[in-house]
C-alpha cells in the first residue's frame, strides 16, 4: 500500500484467482482490475499475463492455473543460509 501512495504501482502479489469461461484456466487478476470501472460493467477482467478473462460461474471448479501467471506472481526466492547460521548468532 504504500508504494500506491508514493505513486508506484501495486504489487503484483495483490491479485485473485480467477477462472476463465473461455480457456478454463485459472488466471490471476490484480485486486486493483477487480474494482476498475471499465470491469464492472463489462464482466471482464486484464489478467497479469495480458490475457483478458470473462469469469467463469463461481459453481464452477477451479481451471489449470495459468502459467504465465503463475510465473510473474510467484514469489522470488528466499537466499538460503547456511545451517549454521543460527548458532553463530548464539555463539
């Protein structure tokens, strides 16, 4: 929230999954397309990997994820430590 307020962009972490009526995948769509006033009337939803996805009904199981998707949203990877990284500290 605060990069909002400095006038960056959300995070790309802040999205919904969302199913596709066409393609059944399961896309991710940013909280901020969820609410835009262009999606309320129309149903239709940007999703992160540019694809535009008409919600499925919610009674509907949830599609394959979408790869690309999955791929910009997934969380980078954490460095590893070394395993003795904690006892130095109680050295």
């Amino acid at each position: 929230m605060d990069g909002e307020r400095r006038g960056e962009p959300a995070a790309i972490s802040d999205t919904v999954t969302v199913t596709c009526a066409i393609d059944s995948q399961a896309h991710q769509i940013p909280d901020s397309e969820l609410t835009a006033p262009y999606a309320l009337r129309s149903g239709r939803y940007r999703a992160v990997c540019g694809c535009v996805v008409t919600a499925a009904p919610m009674v509907q199981p949830e599609g394959e994820a979408c790869r690309t998707c999955t791929a910009l949203v997934a969380p980078p990877e954490r460095a590893r430590r070394g395993r003795h990284g904690f006892r130095r500290l109680l050295a």
